[in-house]
C-alpha cells in the first residue's frame, strides 16, 4: 500500500494534480483543517493510519486516544516514520510532525500536558492520514 519512492510527486505541481485542494493546503502548505471537522476527531475503527500522500504507516490505532481537542490524537507513532521540526509560525514555538518518507505536514506534536501514560499527544489533521482498518 506504500507507494515506490520513485512514483511520488516531486514539484507542486504534481502535487496538486494528486491531491484534492484541502489536502494539498494542509499537507504540502501546512495548513491546518477546523477543529471537530475531520473524520477521524471520533472514529474508534481498529487499523493502521497512513499518510494521505504517500500511503507510509504512520499510527496504529491502539495508540488514538480522545483527547478532546478537535483533532485526532495518538501518544505514538510508529518508529521512524514521523520526523519532528521546531514550528515558530503564528507567534509561538511549537514542534510540527511531518511523514519522514514524502516530508508531507501531518500536525504538531506536544508533550508534558499528562493525557496519557506516554505523556504525548501527536494531534493531527485527518486530511493528513488515511485509515486502513483492520481486516
């Protein structure tokens, strides 16, 4: 289900072409969609959940948990698929999370607010992942 490395779009172009326009906006701009709008701020469906853009395993669903926050939110990733970068946009510090395999925006990451034993919440945009639920 992950796509070759080579077969993904590299401009914005293709991008576009790939993606509907508020998928592209969030995640090759690093938009964010409204709280409460996704389709997966409740879903509960056991699966693992890709990224949108390249098909990459991202989360399992055993580790999505309700933090009440608008978005979905895991206390983990799976290893090495998600990178994490210092975020100074919008007068604050924050550390955005994007798919280490296609670089595409997938949400932010915050740790220290004690949601969970983990003690982290990836909140991230639904427009960013796909579920692939459990067969």
């Amino acid at each position: 289900m992950t796509e070759p490395l080579a077969s993904l779009p590299t401009t914005d172009e293709e991008w576009r072409a790939r993606l509907s326009p508020d998928e592209f906006r969030v995640l090759r701009r690093a938009g964010t969609e409204a709280p409460w709008s996704g389709e997966y701020v409740d879903t509960r469906t056991e699966g693992v959940y890709r990224c949108r853009a390249c098909g990459e395993q991202l989360f399992e669903s055993g580790t999505k948990f309700d933090s009440h926050c608008g978005w979905p939110s895991f206390d983990d990733a799976i290893p090495g698929t998600v990178k994490e970068i210092e975020d100074r946009s919008h007068g604050m510090v924050r550390t955005e999370i994007r798919c280490a395999r296609c670089d595409s925006h997938l949400g932010h990451v915050f740790r220290g607010e004690r949601m969970t034993a983990k003690n982290t919440r990836h909140c991230v945009n639904s427009l960013s992942i796909r579920l692939d639920p459990k067969r």
